[in-house]
C-alpha cells in the first residue's frame, strides 16, 4: 500500500529551488520558478522505470497525477492515492482494501502538492548541455545533495523542455545501484477538475475493507 507514495517522491523533485554552483542552471530553475508560480492546479501522466543492471532488475510502469491547491489524487496501476485535504486515502484494487492516515504525516518530499514550492537550498547543481530528446529542445541540469549521507541517491538528473520550460524527464541514481526514470507526459497547467476527483466515495468500492490509521 505504501509504493505509490513512493512514486510521488519524484514529482517533487521537478521543479524545487536549488543551491546552485552553477550561474547557468540557476538561471533555467529560476525560470521553472517564476513560470510555475502561477499554477493553481496541473494534470499529468508519467512513466516511470527502475532498473539495477547488477540484480537484473528493469519495472516499468505508467501512472497520472491530479493536483488542486493541497489536494492530490494519484493513480499508479491497480493503486489510488487521494488527499482530500482531512484524509489520505491509499486504495488497492486488487485487495479492495483502503488506508486511512493523516496527511501531515506524510513526508513532505513525497507530496505532489509542494511541486511548486520553491526551496533555496539542499542541492547544488551543474549545467550538462542542451540537445534533442523526440524532436523536443531540452537542456539537462544534474542536482547533488549538499548533505549525502541523509539521502539514498547521489545524483539528479534533469531534463527540461527548453521552448515551454517544463520539466520532461528525470533520472535518480540511488546508493543501492538503483537508478529510476520518470517521463512526465501530457502535462497540463491550470487544468480544470471537479473536487469530486480528490474525494474517497467508499460507497462507489462495495465491500472494501477500510484501515484506520489515524
């Protein structure tokens, strides 16, 4: 029931404010900054894939993420996460069990709500280059903790359309050997939803089993 939230780590890595060592990197994240600023709510969908070459492992999976003000719903195969802003919501199709917790103690790294929050320090970056990903303009960004040893990964590595200064694709490299990509495809600012998406309706679940954790 947990992996979903997982997922939502790397959204949050997108576009916060770094400590830079690098005059042209800050340059573009200050851009995603003064762009993004102005989002009240995004839709998107993403791909993510996880490969360790070592245990010859390679996961791949899609999923799509809603957000509208503090409110979040995330869905990751046969997984729901939603925030309705009192509760957090963590369903399984395949159980028909639902979990019930608090969302001020979910990490705050792992909230698609703080995307756009801006952070002045906990990374520094390098400027990498600008090339052509599926006749896109990008240029790429790699980010590395100021502090390693309270992270799992060493390395960020971020891709940024160049022409609508979005973030398009980025790559962790874990401690572990692990390294996962995240695409974020269809992204769609200021999108209109209905709060109906970001609400748990246990009557539309018949039989779900429903965990209290709070």
């Amino acid at each position: 029931m947990k992996k979903p939230l997982l997922l939502l780590a790397f959204l949050s890595l997108f576009l916060h404010s770094f400590a830079q060592d690098d005059p042209k990197s800050r340059a573009i994240v200050d851009q995603l900054i003064a762009k993004n600023k102005s989002y009240t709510s995004f839709d998107a969908d993403f791909s993510s894939r996880l490969l360790n070459t070592a245990s010859k492992l390679d996961v791949k999976q899609d999923g799509n993420i809603k957000v509208k003000g503090r409110k979040f719903r995330l869905t990751v195969l046969d997984n729901t996460v939603i925030n309705d802003g009192a509760a957090l919501w963590t369903y399984s199709k395949k159980s028909n069990e639902v979990s019930i917790s608090d969302p001020k103690d979910m990490d705050e790294a792992l909230d698609p709500a703080n995307l756009f929050n801006v952070y002045e320090k906990g990374f520094k970056s390098q400027y990498v280059g600008a090339s052509t990903e599926d006749g896109v303009a990008v240029e790429t960004i790699k980010l590395f903790p100021l502090d390693p040893a309270k992270k799992p990964f060493h390395t960020v590595i971020l891709t940024v359309d160049k022409a609508k200064m979005e973030p398009r694709k980025v790559v962790m490299k874990y401690k572990d050997g692990n390294e996962v990509t995240y695409v974020l495809k269809n992204f769609k600012p200021n999108a209109e939803m209905v709060d109906a998406l970001f609400s748990f309706d246990k009557s539309k679940y018949p039989g779900v089993e429903v965990n209290d954790m709070r």
